[in-house]
C-alpha cells in the first residue's frame, strides 16, 4: 500500500509518460500540473516510489519511467474505481458504420481498431484462424526503435500464431490485461484482449502494444466489441 499523496503522483507520472513517451521529471510534474507540492517533496516522494519498485530511471540525470507493477496499480485502481473511458463519438459512428457478423467485416475492424489504439490487433478464431493488423503502429512507438528491442518485436509477431495457439484453450472468457512479465507474447509488451463465444465458438481479439498503452481507451475499445456479440 502507498500513500494516496504517491498514488496520485505516481498515477500522474504514468499519465505524462502515456502523452510523451520521455521520462517524467519531478520538475515536470511541479511546472506543468501546478502542484501545490513544494518541489523537494515531490522529489523525495519520487524516490520512495523509486524504492518501492514503482518507477525507475532509466537513464543517469533523467526523470523517472513506469515499472510494470505501476501499470498493474494503475489498472487496479481502474478497475475498483469503475473508471470508464467513452468513446469519442466519431469511433463509435465509425465502428457502427463497419461492423457486421461477418469474418470479412472483422477485418475491416480490426484495421479501425489498430488505427484508434495506434497498436497492433490480432484476431483469433477457432484456433489456427488468425489475422493481425497494425504492426507498423508497433514498429513505430519510441520504445522499440532500439535494434535489440525491434528484433524482440520482430520475434513475437514471427510467434505470434504460435503463442495464440498455445494460450487460446487456457484464456477464461472475457476481458483480460496481461502486462509485462504476465503477458505471453512478450515481457516487455501488453496485451489487452477480449475471449468471446459467437455461434457457440471461441474467439479472441487483442490489441497489442507496449506497457506504455491506454489501458482504459482500448478496454473501452473491447467494450463495444464485447456488447455487439451480445447483441
């Protein structure tokens, strides 16, 4: 347990780091959100969350970057809250335009999807029926323009029908996030995927991207998707 005073700038550091992908200084989060914090305090409470596993920096002189358990806070207090993200209502329109009960409108979905969530989507039907989209949008995030981490993403997307055949008896239906090291296709990537049944069979859409993802945008994103196979 932290305090709520380190929840919230911890919560805020993930927040700036979501816009920004550049590590997040406590000068940044003085000047820019007008805290009524004195600035040495900021610093020493940015520490103690450093201690705590919570951020780390990634770079001597730097501000300070989300660990996976920060991710897995964050999600947590998500989730307990019943925090919701609408859609804006060009997505929904959009969306609602497109889909269809149909494995060719899927694709077109997928492609909307990946475009809103700047990642990469994968939809799996039955098992060893797959199709992904996106993965420029995955080539293209700050974080995995580094060689050795764009062959680890090389590497995931050559597996990734392997994995997907491997986890898809396992997955529980429903809406599941899977972070960091509890994520099958990478420990430095997230997934945030819907297990659903349509005409009795199972299926599975992910979207695909790094830890520094919006987490509560594309759960929404899942949403409507989960809602229209009700329907």
């Amino acid at each position: 347990m932290i305090s709520e005073r380190k929840k919230f700038l911890l919560f805020t550091v993930i927040k700036e780091y979501l816009k920004t992908a550049q590590a997040v200084s406590s000068g940044v989060l003085v000047n820019k959100y007008k805290l009524n914090i004195s600035p040495a305090t900021v610093r020493n409470e940015m520490m103690e969350l450093e201690n705590a596993g919570y951020i780390y920096q990634p770079h001597t002189s730097s501000g300070r970057i989300p660990t996976e358990l920060a991710y897995e806070l964050f999600l947590l207090d998500i989730r307990n809250n019943h925090q919701k993200t609408e859609l804006k209502d060009s997505e929904l329109k959009t969306l609602d335009k497109f889909f269809k009960h149909e494995e060719t409108a899927y694709k077109q979905i997928a492609k909307i999807i990946a475009k809103f969530s700047s990642a990469t989507v994968f939809w799996a039907f039955h098992k060893n029926n797959l199709f992904y989209t996106g993965l420029a949008n995955l080539f293209a995030q700050p974080e995995f323009k580094r060689v050795n981490t764009v062959c680890n993403v090389s590497e995931v997307i050559d597996r990734l029908e392997e994995i997907i055949d491997d986890v898809f008896e396992k997955l529980p239906n429903g809406q599941q996030v899977l972070i960091g090291s509890q994520n099958p296709f990478g420990n430095f990537l997230s997934t945030v995927l819907l297990k659903y049944k349509n005409n009795k069979q199972s299926a599975i859409l992910g979207i695909l991207g790094p830890m520094r993802m919006d987490y509560r945008h594309n759960l929404a994103l899942l949403t409507f998707i989960e809602k229209k196979f009700k329907q």
